[in-house]
C-alpha cells in the first residue's frame, strides 16, 4: 500500500509540475529574497535542497555553496533543473521518501515543501536524520497570517486565512501554516528552534504584485525586515538536533 501510495503521489507531483515553474511570474521574482534568506541561514560545504523544483534556488546558492544536492520527485522538473548544468549540483529525482543519502549534510533546506507533502513530520524526522550533529535545518513556507491573506478574508475573497485558496490548489498546497502551526509541527519532531522569523511585505495578490517594477518589489522586501515577521508572507524557522 505505501509504494502505491508513493505511486500516486509521483503522478500528482507530475500534473502539478504541467505548469509549474519557479522561474516564471511573481512567485519566481520572490525566490531572490529566499535565496538571501537563505544565505543568510545556512553554512558549510554540503547543502541539500529539498524540493528543489527548477532548479531556480540551487543556482543561485551554488554560487556561494561548494557543493549542493537538490532533489525533487517530479522528473520534469528535474530534467529542467539540469539543463542549467551548474557544475557544483547534483540534481536526483527522488521523493523524499524513497531518498537515502550516502552522507550527512552540513544544511539542509525545506523551502516550501512542508506544505506540500503529505506528512510534514516524516519529512522534518527524515531531515534531522540527514543533517550532521552540528548542521542546521532551514524551513520556509508560506504565511496563512500574510497581509494578503487578511485583505482576501477581510474582502470576502475567502473564509479563512487558513483556506485553500485557487492559487495553492493549482500548485498542489495542501495546508497553509502560520508560525504556531509550523513551530508545532517541528517541536513534535523533536527538532529544536533556534531562530525564526519573515521574508516579504505582500499585500496584494500574485498578478497584482507581478505588475510592479522591480525597484517597488526591493522596496516591499526592505520595509518588511521592520514589520513583524509573523505579516509577512513567508515565514522562517532555522533548527537544529
């Protein structure tokens, strides 16, 4: 039953991945300010990119990483992510759940891949494995408390701030975290936080932000590291064992 079920989850992942890319509209202008969250983060020579999608974060952060695995369980998106033939990356189509590395990592990275697997606590009970006794773990998800969010509810555009909205169905979301949630989640797993906190002032939706000229965008990523991190539209949280 549980290889069929990874099965059907390897389909699922392929017919997200139709029109899927971390390379293209806003949600691609956003990974520059998480790959400096990320930089910012993380050390040593040995990073795994979890859920590296395209490939988009891998590239950037090889170019101050000695060597990175990114893995992802769609092969589309994989055979996209080696096209950039980045001589420092090794890129595996895997899930997460069929993944056995041969070494430890100094880093690992879940960049916004907790909210879309089916059991969040395998994946963080896997990552501690997969990290050394000194390595940190880094999760970024998106924020159900973003202003934006607030704005859709306060709009009726949606019910909840936790609700699935049109966006997170297309891209395969299956819960929305707000930084209790998330914390639950990785205190469950025995993991230990060390810091936490918000990537990005976003009060409009996707398309609305993606008409702003690049110059607006850095502004909304500068003003944000003064607001509290929990309205920002990703959150943050760095572990350790």
């Amino acid at each position: 039953m549980f290889k069929d079920n990874l099965e059907l989850e390897k389909e699922r992942l392929e017919n997200i991945s139709i029109d899927f890319s971390m390379k293209t509209g806003f949600n691609g202008r956003l990974e520059k300010y998480r790959s400096l969250t990320m930089k910012e983060n993380i050390h040593g020579d040995n990073i795994l990119d979890v859920a590296c999608a395209d490939g988009f974060m891998a590239q950037e952060l090889s170019k101050y990483f000695k060597h990175i695995t990114a893995i992802d369980g769609s092969e589309k998106l994989i055979n996209e992510a080696k096209k950039l033939n980045l001589k420092n990356v090794d890129f595996v189509c895997t899930l997460f759940e069929e993944y056995n590395p041969e070494k430890k990592f100094d880093s690992i990275l879940l960049c916004d891949i907790l909210e879309h697997v089916n059991n969040p606590l395998d994946l963080l009970e896997k990552s501690s494995e997969w990290v050394k006794d000194d390595g940190v773990i880094l999760i970024l998800c998106p924020n159900a408390n973003s202003i934006h969010r607030q704005i859709g509810v306060l709009a009726g555009m949606m019910k909840d701030i936790h609700e699935l909205n049109e966006t997170d169905k297309r891209v395969g979301h299956r819960r929305v975290y707000d930084i209790e949630l998330l914390k639950k989640d990785i205190n469950a797993s025995n993991l230990k936080i060390i810091k936490w906190g918000g990537v990005f002032l976003k009060p409009l939706s996707n398309n609305q932000m993606d008409q702003l000229d690049n110059k607006v965008v850095d502004a909304f990523y500068s003003i944000g590291k003064n607001l509290p991190p929990e309205l920002l539209t990703e959150i943050y949280v760095k572990c350790e064992k």
